[in-house]
C-alpha cells in the first residue's frame, strides 16, 4: 500500500515534541515502517475529523496493492477505503462524521479512549497517558480543542513514535509496543466495531475496516516483539 504524501501530509496534528533539535538524530525508515507512519498519520486525519475533497481524492488516487504479504484482509479493506474514497463526496461524508462523532449530546460512536477504558471521559486512564506523553516528550498543541485520549491523537502519537522528529529520535519498538499496549490496544477494537455496526456509517464502516485489520496486524507484531 502506498499512502501519498498528499494523505499523510493532510494530518492535523493533536501533539507537539520538545524544540526543535539536530536534524541528524532523525534515522531513516526503512519501508515497512515508513508505511506504518503513513498508515497511523492518515488514520489521524480521518478520525480528527472529516476528510475534505483534497483527502478523498488522495486516498482515491493511492495504490490498492497488498500492504504487506500474508496479509489478505487488510489488503481488501484498504482496497475498499480507496474505492468508497472514489465514490465518496465532501459533503455527505461531513454529516457521517457530526452523525457518528459529534451529535447532539451523547455521540453514536465515542472517540475517546476513557470512555472505553473507565466509562467516563477524563478519568485515571487520561491522566495515565498525560504522564506517558510527558515521558516521551509530547503534550497536547495549544489549538488541539479534544483530550489527549482522542484516537486521533494516539495514531498522532504512534506516528511520533516510529518516525521520530528532529527534536527526539524514534522511541524504537520497545517504546512503540509499550505505549500501543497501554493505550491502544485495550479499546481500539470495540471502538472499530462499534462504527462498523453503526447503521449512520457508510464511508467511515470502510475506514474502520481498514483500522482494525491493522490495528490488530499491530497487536500481533508487538505480541511476538
């Protein structure tokens, strides 16, 4: 699978690293992690908020090959995201977004970590995850209105975590285990489901497809880490 630039470049980001530092701790990717980057950045756009026309036609013009062999399933759900990309406009799928996401009080699908992990927002699992974020020398951008729990913000995270930045190299896949295993991996299936069963989700049913299957290819590579 090949993520353009023109996806992964579209993130609005969630979090910020520390200064800004030398350029030369910045490690090249080697492919398999490049494409994860890409996989957690695009993920982070899509769950931040609705894609527009610019996203849509970028996912639409990515290439459909197989992510990775072995892997059929998830090579069929990124095959039908850049499919419903094609056939998907700006507008319906902004309204899918407030339907599911936003609402009017409680939404449909919640997109916070808490919620899943403590039944409320802003509970012991958010605090948790400020403290991690710290450690690692993230914290939540000014302009950032949700909660660091926020899927968007973790695949932000994750994305931080395999590629680096110029301030801090990549946390390596001790760090990246550590932190998807803490964060991620104890809700991120429910909430996956959740959208997929969800009788208001129609482009996002393929998006949430595509994050299951990897999110769990994830779990597994860090379960045999």
């Amino acid at each position: 699978m090949n993520v353009s630039n023109g996806v992964s470049n579209g993130v609005r980001h969630h979090l910020s690293p520390g200064a800004p530092g030398d350029k030369s701790c910045l490690t090249p990717l080697d492919t398999e992690d490049q494409a994860r980057a890409n996989v957690y950045a695009l993920l982070a756009r899509l769950f931040a908020a609705a894609p527009d026309d610019r996203l849509l036609q970028a996912i639409a013009a990515s290439s459909p090959e197989n992510p990775g062999e072995g892997r059929p399933r998830l090579g069929e759900s990124w095959r039908t995201l850049v499919a419903a990309a094609k056939a998907a406009s700006r507008a319906p799928v902004e309204d899918e977004y407030q339907t599911l996401f936003i609402g009017v009080g409680r939404p449909e699908v919640m997109l916070f970590g808490s919620y899943y992990l403590a039944g409320y927002m802003n509970e012991k699992p958010l605090a948790r995850l400020r403290d991690d974020l710290a450690g690692l020398g993230l914290a939540r951008i000014a302009a950032a209105s949700e909660s660091e729990d926020h899927i968007a913000a973790l695949c932000d995270a994750m994305r931080y975590l395999i590629a680096g930045v110029e301030s801090a190299p990549a946390a390596g896949l001790a760090g990246q285990r550590d932190f998807f295993i803490a964060h991620l991996k104890p809700w991120v299936a429910r909430f996956c489901v959740e959208v997929l069963q969800s009788q208001q989700a129609n482009f996002y049913q393929h998006v949430a497809a595509f994050a299951h299957e990897f999110f769990e290819i994830e779990s597994e590579a860090f379960e045999m880490a």
